[in-house]
C-alpha cells in the first residue's frame, strides 16, 4: 500500500516491539494500526468468538505510541510478524549506527482483508469511570486461568476441545469485577500491562476498559451480559 509512520524516537521504536512481540506469544496472527492527529494506536487480538455459536467475549489489547508526524493518518491491519520484522531490522539499524538517534520511518506491512475481530471496532469516547481494581487481583485470576487450562487439555487432543476449554475458562467472570472475564486479567499480565499502579476501569455501552500506565485491555461483553 505505500504508507509509512514515523515515531518519534528509539524508546518508542521499542516499546512497539515489545509490545508486539508479547502479542505475538499470545495471538500469533495481525494487529490493527490507526494512525492519526500524531498517535499510532495499536490494537492486538488475545480472545474474540470463532462462529456463531462461540461465546467468547471479544478482548483486546491497545498501547498508542506517539508519532512525529501529525499528518499521518490510516487505518489497516497487517500481520504482527512481518511488522515486527520491520520494527527489528530498524532496531539493529540503530544498533549499528549510534547516530541514528531521531525520528524513525517503518514501512506499513501489505494489509490482510480477513480478520473478523479487525471489524468490531471500540469507541473513542463516551467513556465513564467505574470502580477500579489492582494489579494483584487481575494477576491471580490470570494465574488461576492459566493453571485451570493447562490441568484441563490433555497433551494431545483435538483443535475443537482446546478452544471449549479456553472459552469456557477465559469467559468466566472475575470476583467482585462485573463484567470482566478472566480473559481480560490474562491479556493485561501476558502484554505486560500490570505494575504497581491501580488499575483504572471505565465503562460506555457494552464496553469496558482496563488502564494502567502500560496500556489498556478492552473488553466488549457478549450480548446475555449486557442488562444489570
């Protein structure tokens, strides 16, 4: 496609990466890139329903980077790996020549027309506060999960069962947060999200938002969650 974005500096450059990369361990398929007034927002996929009859609440992760060009603006999803492979060949540019030190052009990968989580799209605004939460209470459901999933899947077994399990898993709500799946706790600790920080939390229709100082975690529940 042609389009390009510049951040604004090496840290940002790995931040990016960091993120990506982490992402990749979790959901190894595409990121959402929307560029503009100088902010990339990064969207990665870590839970979202396959089918009809999937009930898995849809749960992304978001880091937004600054840009040094404010004129920038698009909106694709491209695959994590070959933009990873960019973001790396620009980190051992740098490496290799210390003046390199400013701004850095990435080339925006070719775009992918096929994912279905790319089209269910979170709302800029309209957010409201609601009760927050802490780090320690997402990482304990995430480890609970995540201990739960591996006691449950056998080493062997079909795509099918492995899915079941994980849905049923990562769906289940968390003590005490209304609406929040343990599948939200798993993508903020497994994207690096969580510190020593409160996690802030804010609601608008059937979203909610997990916020911490290294990112968000957005959560869209499904439809027999929506009424109080």
């Amino acid at each position: 496609m042609g389009s390009s974005f510049t951040l604004a500096d090496t840290p940002t450059l790995d931040d990016l990466q960091v993120f990506l990369a982490r992402a990749a361990r979790i959901e190894e398929g595409s990121v959402r890139l929307i560029a503009g007034s100088g902010v990339l927002a990064v969207y990665a996929a870590v839970f979202y329903p396959v089918g009809l009859l999937d009930e898995s609440p849809t749960v992304l992760g978001l880091r937004t980077l600054a840009l040094a060009d404010v004129s920038t603006g698009f909106d694709v999803v491209v695959p994590i790996r070959s933009l990873l492979g960019r973001l790396e060949m620009a980190q051992q540019a740098r490496r290799e020549n210390s003046a390199l030190s400013g701004p850095v052009s990435i080339s925006v990968p070719m775009e992918v027309n096929t994912v279905t989580w790319s089209a269910i799209s979170p709302p800029r605004g309209g957010w409201r506060p609601i009760d927050g939460t802490s780090s320690a209470v997402l990482e304990r459901a995430a480890r609970a999960g995540i201990d739960e999933v591996a006691a449950a899947i056998p080493d062997a077994v079909g795509e099918q069962i492995v899915r079941r399990v994980r849905s049923e898993v990562w769906s289940r709500g968390i003590d005490g947060l209304e609406h929040v799946p343990a599948g939200a706790a798993f993508a903020a600790m497994g994207l690096g999200f969580l510190g020593d920080d409160e996690v802030r939390m804010f609601e608008t229709g059937p979203w909610t938002r997990l916020t911490t100082r290294r990112g968000h975690v957005l959560v869209r529940r499904r439809a027999w969650t929506l009424a109080r």
